[in-house]
C-alpha cells in the first residue's frame, strides 16, 4: 500500500489547528490561517488550486453576510446584555429566596431557578454567570452553604442558556445544518428543562439528607403577609415572563420568525430597562458597545471556520472521514457515541463555538446519511443529532481545566471561594449532564415529540 503525504493532508489540518488553538492566538485567525496555509500546501502538491480560494467569497457573502437567521445573533446579544443592566435578575433572585426560604436548600433551588428563567430570556453564558455570582455567591457564602455546592450551583444553572432557547448556539447550528431555527428552538425545550429539573431534584435531595450544607434563610427575610408575598412575586415574575412570551410565544405561536423575534426581544428588554428606570444614554452606550464586540468576535470565527471547512472538502476531508468510518465498521451507533465522546473530551480544551465550528461542517453530512432503523426518522436524524451535540457541549463550559464558566466564576467570586471549590462543585452537574444526554440518545422523543406537536 502506497502512503501519499497529499492524501492525508485533511488530517494535518486537524492536528495543526489543535495545536495552534492552544497558543492563545484569536480563534477565528487561527481557523482562517490554518484553512489558507493548507490551501497553499495543496496547491503545491496539486491537489487544490488557487482559483479555488475565490469559492471563499461567494461563501462569505451568502453564507453569512446574507443571511437572515445570523442577524438574530445580535438581536439576541443586545437582550440579554440591557437585562443584565436592567435589574430584573436581581429581583427575581429575592422573590425567590422568599418564596423557597423553608424548603431544605432553597436558596440553591433558587439560583437554579432564577438561572432556568434568565435562559429563556438571554443566551450570554458569561453574562448569566458573572451576573448569579454576584448576585448569589457573597449571599450563599454568607449563609455557611457548602461552598462546593454554591459554586457548582451557579455554574451549572447559568450555563442553560446554551440549551434553553432563545440560545445563539442553536441559531448558530441551525445556520451551518441548514435546518429551521424554529424547530431546534423547540426540539431544545424539553431537554433543556429536563436539566434543570435534575439539577433541582440533585439539590433538594442532597440537602434534605444532609441540612447542614445549606442552612435555611432567616424567617424574617422578605414580607410576612400573603398580600406582600403575592405582590412581590407579581413584581418580580411578571418582566422576565413578559420577555420570554415575547421571543418563546412569538415563535412557538407563528407570530414571528426567530429573527423578528430577536427584534422583539430587544425591544422588550429596552422597555424593561425604561420602566425600572436604568435605561440612559451611558447605559445604551456600554451595552451597545458590548454587543458590537461579542457579535464581531462571533462573526469573525465565521469567516475563518468557512474557510477551514471549504479547504478541509476541497483536500477530500469528507471523503477521508467516510472511509476511516467504513474501514473501522462501527456502524452508525459506534460512529454517533465515538463522536459524542470526541466532543466531550474537546470540551475540555475549546470553547463551544469552536468544536461548533469544527465539528458540524465535516460530520453533520456522515450523519445525516446514517441509519438508525425506527429509533430515528431520517428525517429527524439532523435535528436529534444537534440536539445531542448541544446538551454534551454545555458541559464544555464546565470542564476543567479551561471551562469558561469556571473563568468567569472564579474572577468574580469573593476571596474565601477557591478554584478547588468550583471544581470539586462542577462534577455532580457534569454527571447529571451526561444522564440527560444518554437519556436523549436513548429516547429520540424527548427532543422530538415538542417539535412534532407545535410544528407539524
């Protein structure tokens, strides 16, 4: 058998971009970089010519300049920056204490809550995190909760959002898969709550054997009267429920499309803002500013990962990729749980949009061939598949060493909370996490079934 080093360059791809994604260099010069720098290469060996770079263009342009779904994106970023500047989140995490104060671990289940709610308003994972450590850690801290808990708490629930709709990862996946918006979004639901309820159930049944890792609030916390108690509940749910029927409802109901309901959603978070009176020009300005730069750090990985996957098809990436499959003879079970397997060991070294940006390109066409005989309509087996990749990468977030909301957690944590509580406090959700995506895997209907009944 004759070894052609041109055969193989598809593969040199892969092993140089994981390199060189580890030198901190930006992401989205090191895809662009990569895909240019192999492109030459080929060239050199006649197996891709330079005309070939000007497909790139017409790519760019109505891949992603053009695309409609993509200005969602912004939309999406700008609502749930002015909600972290609107207060509203602060409100609902006092509701909650109150409403929870008796019940073992309640100000767990509401962190848990409060991080379920913000995920159907916002999908900014390190917004959420920064914005519940702030605001629950010093308070758990305070109440001798088990650090290990508190930490692991927060960061599982403000992570949902990657999950949860209105979630720019499935806006993101859609586009690359080509599929409805709308329909991931809803496929996403059930799973997504599905989390959080494990993540609830883990906490009241942890701490109702063990009490002392989460002492009560002080019975005098908040209004003793029903009438209060009703009013500040009415207060406090009324605006994040407000915007998530106007994103969720617009969509679910046909009202809107994700994208005009990403303008809704924008909106409605300014007229949050102006009726809790924070909204003025510095405010306007500094989430303006940060929108710009998170959409243009998005945008930028978008032109760099279309570049590397149009380089990776032309060198036969795809081809390559097939005849390892067919040559291992795993079938389509054995190729689904190696690459869910894959996935989750990348979640501990990249970031979701990059193993997004990688993985979806090359094996979302293997998949979309693949058979699972009646466990999975073909014509779901897209949507089942993306599902999957979603819930095994927000454990992206989480893993050690570079899970980035142990990052954003640790930066804003108080002094007393060390890296060794986050990750001691991580593990129990990561575990949690993995039993939903087997659970998902085993059980099609799960993400399925919502999409069927609203959609078809």
């Amino acid at each position: 058998m004759n070894f052609y080093i041109e055969d193989y360059l598809p593969l040199f791809m892969f092993a140089a971009l994981g390199t060189l994604l580890f030198s901190g260099y930006p992401v989205a010069f090191v895809l662009g970089g990569v895909g240019l720098t192999f492109g030459f290469i080929g060239i050199y060996f006649d197996v891709f010519n330079f005309i070939q770079f000007f497909n790139l263009l017409p790519r760019i342009w109505g891949g992603i300049a053009e695309s409609l779904v993509l200005t969602a994106i912004p939309m999406f970023i700008f609502m749930g920056t002015m909600l972290e500047r609107s207060g509203v989140a602060n409100d609902l995490l006092n509701c909650l204490q109150v409403l929870l104060r008796r019940i073992p671990g309640g100000l767990a289940l509401s962190v848990t809550l409060m991080g379920t709610i913000m995920a159907a308003t916002t999908g900014i994972i390190g917004a959420s995190v920064v914005m519940m450590t702030l605001l629950a850690l010093p308070v758990m801290v305070q109440q001798n909760y088990n650090k290990p808990l508190a930490t692991g708490t927060i960061a599982a629930s403000g992570t949902l959002g990657i999950l949860i709709p209105p979630s720019i990862m499935l806006v993101i996946m859609a586009e690359l898969l080509a599929r409805s918006v709308g329909n991931l979004f809803v496929a996403a639901i059930i799973p997504g709550f599905m989390l959080a309820g494990f993540y609830m159930l883990y906490i009241l049944v942890l701490c109702g054997f063990k009490p002392q890792l989460a002492p009560p609030l002080p019975e005098e916390q908040g209004p003793d009267s029903l009438l209060g108690i009703a009013f500040l509940a009415l207060r406090s749910f009324i605006p994040p429920l407000f915007l998530v029927f106007l994103v969720l409802g617009s969509i679910l109901f046909g009202w809107a499309t994700p994208t005009e309901a990403a303008g809704v959603g924008a909106a409605g978070a300014i007229f949050l803002a102006l009726l809790k009176r924070r909204l003025s020009f510095a405010v306007l300005k500094d989430v303006l500013e940060r929108s710009a730069l998170t959409g243009g750090m998005l945008f930028g990985i978008f032109l760099g990962a279309t570049c590397f996957s149009y380089v990776f098809r032309a060198l036969g990436g795809d081809d390559l990729v097939i005849g390892m499959v067919e040559g291992l003879g795993l079938g389509p079970w054995g190729l689904l749980l190696i690459l869910m397997a894959i996935v989750f060991f990348l979640g501990f070294f990249f970031d979701w949009i990059e193993i997004t940006l990688i993985v979806l390109p090359v094996f979302s066409p293997i998949i979309a061939e693949l058979d699972f005989g009646d466990h999975v309509a073909p014509r779901e087996v897209v949507y089942w598949f993306a599902i999957l990749l979603a819930v095994n990468l927000q454990t992206s977030f989480l893993t050690p060493p570079f899970g980035f909301a142990l990052f954003y957690m640790k930066g804003v944590a108080p002094p007393e909370v060390s890296i060794q509580h986050i990750y001691k406090g991580i593990v129990p959700f990561v575990l949690l996490q993995l039993i939903g995506l087997g659970l998902v895997m085993a059980f099609p209907d799960i993400a399925l079934w919502l999409p069927r009944v609203l959609l078809n």
